[in-house]
C-alpha cells in the first residue's frame, strides 16, 4: 500500500515528536534524580566538617558523642547512598533517552519510591534514632523507619535497573548486529552490577535487621549480617564509580577536543569491574573470625584483580587527553598536558579525577593485602583512602558530568564557567588536603568511628603526633564545603540565566577507530550474569550457608 507525500510527512513529523517526548521525559526525569543527588551532598558535607573538628579536640565546646554519631550517620547515607544513587540514576534515565530513544517503563515510580525511601531513613537519622552509621553493622540497632526507609531506596533503585535492562534489550533486538552505544553499555553493566551488590544489604535488612527492630525476632547472627553487608560493601564502591568512569570515556575525551582511543578497552574495563567487584567482600572482613582464612584469600585474589580494569582506565582515558592536546599543538614528551583546554572545568576535573584516583588506589592495595591491611585495619588510613577514591575521583566527575549536562537539559548557558573551573580546583585541593592528613593518622595508628581522639592520651607517644594534621585535616573539610556552595550555587543560578546555551546537543566521544561490529561479549548482558552468578556461589556459597548449621558462637537473645 503506497502513501502520499503529505502522509509520510505526517508521519515523521509524529514520530520526531514522539522522539522529542521521550528526550523531554529523559531530560526532566534526570534532572529531578541529579537535583535530589546534590542536594544531599549540600548537606552532607557540612557534617563532615562538623566530624572534623569534633575529633580534633580543638574545639571543646562542640563535643557530643550523641550528635557526632547522629551527624556521621546521615553524612554517610547521604553521601554514600543517597548522592550517588540518584546521581546513577538520573544520569541512567537521560542516557536512555538520548541514545536509546527509550522512555523507562516505572520511571517516576522508582524515583518516588527511593524518595520517599530517602526521607524515612533521614527522619531518624536526624532525630538520633539511627546512629549505626552508614554501614549500620549489628549488633548496633537503629529505628525500624531506617531499615524501612533504606529498604524502599533499593527497591526505587531495582525499578531503575529493570528500566536500564529493558531498554538496553529492546534496543538490541530493534538493532541487531549494531554496537549499544558505549555510554548506555558503561550504563547498562552499572545497573546489572548494582541489582546483584544490592542484595546483600537488602537481604541483611529484610531477614535479620527489619525483624529484630520491630520485635518479630529475638535475636540476630552478627556473623552472618557482617557476611551479608560484605556482598554489597565493596561492589557499591564501582557502582559509585562506574559513573565517573563513563564520563571520562563518553565526555572528557570530546570536551578535551579529541577522540576516545579504544571503544573495546573500555568495554573490556566495564565487564571486568561488573565480574570482579562483587564476589570480594571478604577484604573488608579480615579481622572476623566468622570466615575461614581461605575465603579470605580467594577475596584478596579478586580484590586485586580489579586492578586491571582501573589501570585500563587510566591509560585508555590519558591517551585519549593526550590525542586531544596534540590535535590542539601540543609537542614534545608532555607537552600535551600543557596544550589541553584548562579553562574547561570537564578536562580540569578529569585530569585531577586521575591524580586523585592513582594516590587512591595504591592506598587501597595496601587495604587489599591480607597482611598489610591489618597495620591500618579501622584507623584513619581506612577512611582517607574511600575518600580519596570515592569524594576525590568519583564525586568530581558528577561535579563535571553535572556542568556538561545542565545546559543540554535546561537549554541556559552554565552561569559561570570561570566560577566552574574554580570551583573543581577548590574540591580538588580540599580533598587531598583532607585525606592526605588521614593516611598519616593511620599510619600513627589514630583510629576511625571515635567521636573524639583526646581521650587516648593515655598513648602520648602517638597522640601528641595528631595535632597538625588534624589541623591541617580542617582545613580542608572547610575547603571542600566551600567548593560545594560553590557548586549549587552555578547549577541553581544557571535555571535563571536569560543566555542561551550554544550548544544543546548531546553527543558522546567517539573511537579513533569507530567499531561498526563488536563482540557479542562485549555488547551483551547474558553471558556476565551466568559469569556473576558462577562466582557468586563459590564465592559466597558456603561462606552463607555455614551459618545454618553452626551460625556464630555468643550470639544472646537480643536486649541481654
């Protein structure tokens, strides 16, 4: 049947607009989940400063053990899971639209569900109802509204999930034999990695904490929940950072002025992350006794292997800096690093994302090493290094995602650029000021989760060590939270700049050499979920169900 000219002008007419409601839902979807993101890290970080100067001593008329703890809680859920949740999935839901052209089945369900979710646990939270941190191990007990709440964040964030796999698949079918775009694959293998990581915590809340909060259940096995929040403990670190890394893959490189080189490495980079990250939890617990030393071992061999991945990151994303500083004249060994756009605040972070991430990450192999993890086991060496890494690398590049994204989706000029780049030098410089201070603690052996350190002056020889880094350590949490006014400030004032943006559209970095085909492995979700699920059960089988049969010696019925 043949039609007319008006017909099919018709026709693609309705289908561009059909196509531009489904951009205008991606683009208001993703804006509310980012909105809510950095408003909690504006109140997040405050708190942070607070925790400072409490543990310094410096300031004896602020102690109060009861709100340092109230305080560091809820920095730690906001921060850890509120900020990089809505973060995923605000970033999640416009990257479906733009490149899938998919609208998300549950949407707005999953994000009021995670909101609502979200505002549960913060009512305790702040209330000092719920002062178990962030990590919330027992036998510490919070509110049931927490457990709840944080129970309702997960559920809003599968919905999330299901949407990213949904579309990812539709697409593939829509589309056979054609690459997924590699930002929607980065995406697509972050959503898969967080629905697995994610049901450790949620299996912990629901069949030990939820019931013993409310009174259905006498007791709980510590051993066991501890086992359980493994599962998810280190895994939710690459969902936090799986976002930073496809800014610097999909963003940076064509912000730099430049070309992605390898569209492969980077999908060999996400599936490795995806597969090693997960099954190796044990890191975090070796100094329990519930867990056999060889489990133990077979998570360290894990642990470093997601090394690989990192240090395919980093050489992937610096040649792509450095064929973007070439291009724009840079000669000579590092002459390129000279040559690159440093009025940009998206390259000046993403240079420093790097410096950030590599002083990270060997910190983080001492963390790995059965043995060298316990000169520095829960002292303030722990704590600088997940702030490096996770405040450092992975929330400067949301700051830089977040400037690339604002006037793409409000169609307004990004208040300041010069305010931009001041601003990520600032975060950058506070954050190593501050964390850098911390490894020197752990290393004089000043341990983490205290409310104040002046009460192991029974041990001068260390203690009298402490003060000018704690000093020094303020400085930069008042730095940091500086940086964050900053921050908010450009993106609220940007909604009211009567400027037109120049460039409203959304395009990610292409390869040097643009693959037209990939290997299904690498444009495909099954084979890694068979792959995840193999090394789940050996490396969590038996570790989990040993707690059937003997369970953790000491355990009381709960209240004794």
């Amino acid at each position: 049947m043949s039609i007319t000219a008006e017909q099919a002008a018709s026709l693609a007419a309705a289908s561009r607009g059909g196509a531009s409601a489904v951009v205008a839902h991606g683009n208001k979807l993703g804006l509310w989940g980012m909105w809510v993101a950095f408003l909690a890290l504006l109140l997040g970080l405050p708190m942070g400063l607070y925790q400072a100067a409490e543990r310094s001593g410096f300031f004896p008329g602020i102690e109060n053990t009861a709100v340092y703890f109230a305080s560091t809680s809820t920095h730690g859920v906001l921060l850890a899971f509120v900020l990089t949740t809505f973060f995923a999935m605000g970033f999640g839901w416009h990257t479906m639209a733009h490149t899938l052209g998919k609208k998300p089945f549950f949407g707005w369900l999953g994000f009021w569900t995670s909101v609502i979710g979200t505002a549960m646990a913060a009512a305790v939270l702040l209330t000092g109802q719920a002062s178990v941190l962030y990590t919330f191990y027992p036998p510490e007990m919070a509110h049931p509204l927490f457990y709840i709440g944080a129970v309702l964040l997960v559920v809003g964030s599968w919905m999330w999930v299901a949407d990213m796999i949904i579309g990812f698949t539709q697409w593939r079918k829509e589309n056979p034999g054609k690459p997924v775009p590699l930002v929607m694959f980065g995406t697509t293998i972050n959503a898969m990695m967080w629905g697995w990581t994610s049901l450790g915590v949620a299996s912990e809340a629901l069949f030990q904490l939820v019931p013993v909060s409310l009174g259905l259940m006498p007791t709980l096995d510590p051993g066991l929940a501890r086992t359980l929040f493994s599962w998810t403990l280190h895994a939710i670190v690459y969902f936090w950072l799986i976002p930073a890394y496809i800014v610097m893959y999909t963003i940076l490189p064509k912000e730099a002025g430049g070309k992605l080189f390898s569209d492969e490495m980077a999908r060999v980079a996400f599936v490795m992350l995806f597969i090693f990250s997960v099954p190796i939890g044990f890191h975090h617990l070796y100094m329990d006794p519930q867990q056999a030393a060889g489990w133990k071992l077979l998570h360290m061999f894990g642990t470093f292997m997601v090394a690989v991945p990192t240090f395919i990151t980093g050489f992937t994303v610096l040649a792509s800096l450095e064929v973007a500083g070439r291009l724009r004249g840079g000669k000579g060994l590092f002459g390129w690093i000279g040559a690159l756009d440093w009025g940009n605040p998206i390259v000046v972070a993403g240079m420093l994302a790097l410096v950030m991430l590599t002083a990270g990450g060997w910190g983080g192999v001492i963390n790995a090493s059965y043995s060298m993890d316990a000169m520095v086991h829960n002292t303030q060496w722990v704590t600088g290094h997940f702030h490096l890494i996770f405040g450092g690398t992975t929330v400067i590049m949301y700051l830089a995602g977040a400037y690339w994204l604002w006037p793409r989706i409000t169609g307004k000029e990004l208040y300041s650029r010069k305010l931009a780049v001041a601003q990520i030098w600032m975060y950058a410089v506070g954050m190593i000021t501050l964390t850098a201070p911390w490894h020197m603690l752990g290393i004089y052996f000043q341990p983490r989760r205290v409310s104040y350190t002046d009460q192991y002056a029974a041990f001068p020889e260390w203690a009298q060590t402490w003060g000018p880094y704690e000093a020094v350590m303020i400085v930069g949490a008042t730095i940091i939270v500086l940086s964050g006014i900053l921050f908010v400030y450009n993106l609220f004032m940007t909604h009211f700049n009567k400027t037109p943006a120049a460039n409203t559209k959304v395009e990610y970095a292409v390869a040097i050499h643009e693959p037209m085909r990939v290997p299904n492995i690498l444009n495909s979700l099954s084979f890694w979920n068979w792959a995840m699920l193999a090394y789940m059960i050996v490396s969590y089988g038996y570790p989990i169900l040993q707690f059937a049969f003997i369970g953790t010696p000491g355990v009381v019925p709960w209240g004794y």
